[in-house]
C-alpha cells in the first residue's frame, strides 16, 4: 500500500488547498440547507417544528453531525496551516505597498470573517444545539430572534459569511483547478449570489425582532374575521 | 532640451550584504531628463556616488527592454513601478514630476533574500525550474517542426504563458509570498502542449514540490500578481497546474 499520494494532500500546498477547497464548498452547500431550513420560520410553526422531527427522526443524524464536524474542523485545521505559513513568507518590510486591485474587499479579510464565523458559530453551537429544546424549537428559535442583542450579533454573523463567501465560493473552484473561459463567469457571479443569500439569515432574524410574523397573523386574523361577517 | 530637466530626490534600500540588516537612504539627484529611463537616472545618480567615492547603489539589470526578467524594484510601492504590466526598466522619467521623492525597494520575500542594496536572490525560482520544467528529447537532428499536430489555440495559449520572463514580481506582489503564478505558468507553457504531455504528471508533483521546499507562500487567490506581471500571465495557469497537480497526484501511478 503506498500512502504517498495521501501524503502529498496533506504534506503539500495544492494538497491542503484542495482539502480546504472541497470542504468549503462542503460547508457552502450545507449554509444553503440551512437557510433553507431557516425561510421555513416564516411559514410558521408547524412547518419549521416538522422539518425539525423529520431531522431528529433520521437515524442518521448523530452521524451526519459528526460528519459535518468533522468537515469544519479539516476546514480549519488547513486554513490554519495555510495561513500559517503565509504568513512566515508573506513579502514583509515594504516601506511602502500598494495593493495592485486583485485583492478584494472579501479576499483581503478571509481571516478576520473567519474568526468572526468561529465565534459566531461557538455562540451559536452552545446557544442553540445545546440550549433548551424543552419550549420546542419554533419558539427557541424566535425568542432569540426577539431579542435585540441576539439579532445584532446574528445580523454581524451572517454578514460576515456573505463576505467570507464572495471570495471563498469562487476560489475554491479555482483551487479545484475549474477555470474556463466559458464557465468562470458563471461561477463567480454564481458564488456571490451564493454569498448574497447569506444576508437571508440577517433578515429572517429582523423579521421576527420587528414582531412581521405578528402582523402578519393579524392580518390573516382580520382578513378571516371579516370573511366570517 | 535642458529646460525641461528637473531634480528628484530617491529614498534607496541600501544593505551592504546578504542577512545583513540595510536602512532607507536619500539621494537628491537633479538634472533629471523625461526622456530618461528609471534605470538611466539610478545610473547617473551611481556615477555621481562613484565620484564622490561613496559606494554606488547594487541593482538588478540586463536586457532594458522588458523581456529578461533580471529588473525588478519596488517603486513608491508599487511593484515594477506605476506602469501597468510593465517591467521597472520600461519606466520612464516622465513619470514623475520635479520635487518628487521616490521610494526605491527590493522584493521584500524571504525566499528572494536581498543579497545587497536591491539585488534579490531569485535562484529560487530555478530551482522549481531544474526540478521538471523542461522537456525530455534525444539529442541528434532537430526533428520536423510540424511532425506533430498543435491545435492554434493551444499553442497561443502556451505561447502566452511562456512569455514569463521569472522576474518575480508575482511573488513580490504576492500578500502571501507565493510563487504560484510563475509555477503555473511554466508547468502550462509544457502541459498545454503534445511535447510536454508525456512528462506532465512527473512535472507537475515534482516543480510543486519543489517550489513548496523553497518555502513560498501558499495562493489565496488574491490575484495581486495577475495585476502586476509584465508579461500579463494570467491565474487561469495557476488553475491547470492546480488540475495537473491534483490529477496526477490521484490518477497517476506516481
Ligand atoms: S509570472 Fe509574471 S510576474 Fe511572475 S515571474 Fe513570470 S513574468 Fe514575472
Ligand atoms: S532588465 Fe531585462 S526585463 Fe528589465
């Protein structure tokens, strides 16, 4: 058995890219799941609580969990190592530098969203999966989405990963070594509108701190109460 | 035309050798022509140190017509100077007005060490060089030249990235130091094409290698060097060799 090519991914700067890439489109395609997951707060309780059981009903779900831990933690732990050594080599003494406009407003903060994404999700992680389920999950989740302190660091949160996500979904398809003169375009604009949605989440949270869900059942209230006259 | 000279005053990296520690120095340098390269007045301010028996200011230089890569300093921050894709030994005088003080470096990587005032070390970049970017052929007579079909856009494409003249300013560009740019575009000027085909798996794993054992940065993709190199190299070679890196990493039998 010749382990050299596992070696190469993990020993080399391609290979830890590539590792870095393909768990972030990994990442990428589950905060869709999410967010969809989320839009289903605004239709209200019985439909987010349902899609909530039909989770938990999965038997699966204590390993997709693992799995998806596993897969921020190898995204991580290679953006780390990435980093690392970035920053041992990155040019530095320049008495003056002026960026040449490659970089990006994304691209030049990678690792500040990231470390807001981290503590964000740490928040996140002991707030909600370890927080008391017992009220049910609909009303967990919009209590939190009542509280203004709570929506702001949501809101700082989710924007952090629209602009980790407008570098990072097209770069990883370069990393992968997808870059075609036909399809590039595609890519890029399909990975910042992949990073756009991610203010979704932003939004779904001040919906419920403005109290629209309550208007709106108002609304229905008096549309059915006037019906009924 | 001496009506139109003007004076400016250059603020120089000078070190006096290798791992030494160095410091920013000001020379004021007057009769300074428009017509003047960047190279011409950094001679005539030399000439002027040589007289007034101080050393003369170490840089970098062969060709002055942008295509042997030898030049490369960092000028007012900008690397190769303020010219779009251009080398420093393209830049003209006429850039830069009387009174301007003008901030002269070297690459500033540490795999590029300064081996006095403003001359890198790039060796390198041949090192990622000897470890696979060549072809092998039997020596002999030169077989026909259009024995082998080449599909035009391919070798346009080849032929684009084989105009990287290994300055280094991708590097020096570079927020992460990274040689990536320079790399792929010479894993793709050989992988592009039907004679660089057969060797191209070995190639690419051992120049990567390579170039990682010199301690360069990893690509972010931050395109910086796309914007500065001369030779308008583009990342889309930083792609391929991503691609021929990883496919023959899993589907060669190396
Ligand atoms: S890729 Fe461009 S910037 Fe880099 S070494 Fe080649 S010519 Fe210079
Ligand atoms: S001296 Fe040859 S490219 Fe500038």
């Amino acid at each position: 058995m010749d382990l050299g090519f596992v070696k190469r991914v993990i020993f080399t700067s391609i290979g830890r890219k590539f590792v870095m890439a393909v768990t972030g489109l990994a990442l990428g395609a589950f905060i869709i799941v999410h967010l969809g997951a989320n839009l289903l707060l605004m239709k209200g309780e019985e439909s987010y609580n349902g899609y909530v059981a039909l989770l938990l009903a999965n038997p699966l779900i204590l390993y997709a969990e693992l799995g998806l831990a596993a897969i921020f933690l190898l995204h991580i732990a290679t953006a780390v190592w990435v980093r690392w050594e970035d920053w041992r080599n990155a040019p530095s003494g320049y008495e003056e530098r002026r960026w040449q406009g490659g970089r990006t407003l994304g691209s030049a903060t990678m690792l500040y969203t990231a470390i807001a994404i981290l503590a964000f999700l740490v928040y996140h992680i002991v707030d909600f999966r370890f927080g008391d389920h017992s009220v049910g999950f609909y009303q967990m989740v919009t209590a939190a989405f009542r509280d203004p302190v709570f929506v702001g660091i949501y809101v700082a949160g989710s924007l952090a990963l629209a602009l980790h996500l407008s570098h990072g979904m097209q770069s990883s398809f370069q990393t992968l070594g997808v870059n075609h003169p036909k399809y590039t375009p595609f890519i890029k604009f399909g990975g910042l509108l992949v990073a756009l949605s991610m203010i979704g989440f932003a939004l779904i949270s001040v919906y419920f701190l403005l109290e629209l869900d309550h208007r709106k059942a108002e609304h229905h209230y008096q549309v059915a109460a006037t019906e009924a006259r | 035309m001496s009506d139109n000279k003007f004076s400016v005053t250059v603020r120089v990296w000078r070190q006096a050798g290798p791992g030494g520690k160095g410091r920013m120095e000001s020379y004021k340098v007057p009769d300074v022509s428009p017509d003047m390269s960047f190279l011409e007045m950094l001679d005539v301010l030399n000439e002027d140190l040589v007289r007034r028996d101080e050393s003369p200011i170490a840089f970098d230089s062969d060709c002055r017509e942008g295509i042997c890569g030898c030049c490369g300093l960092v000028v007012n921050g900008d690397v190769h100077g303020p010219d779009e894709h251009s080398t420093v030994c393209q830049l003209h005088m006429r850039r830069f007005r009387d009174g301007d003080v003008i901030t002269v470096e070297p690459w500033r990587v540490k795999s590029f060490p300064v081996l006095k005032d403003l001359v890198a070390d790039r060796s390198s970049l041949d090192r990622i060089m000897a470890a696979g970017g060549y072809i092998s052929v039997n020596t002999g007579a030169a077989p026909d030249a259009n024995a082998i079909p080449v599909d035009k856009d391919d070798a346009e494409e080849a032929m684009d990235a084989a105009a990287c003249i290994g300055c280094g300013a991708c590097v020096a560009a570079c927020p992460n130091g990274s040689a990536m740019l320079f790399t792929g575009a010479k894993i793709s000027q050989l992988a592009l094409l039907p004679q660089g085909k057969p060797e191209k798996a070995r190639r690419a794993l051992a120049m990567v290698e390579a170039m990682d054992a010199e301690g360069f940065g990893n690509c972010a993709n931050e395109y910086e060097c796309e914007a500065v190199c001369p030779k308008d190299v583009k990342v889309a070679n930083i792609a391929r060799m991503n691609r021929e890196f990883l496919l023959g990493n899993f589907l060669s039998k190396r």
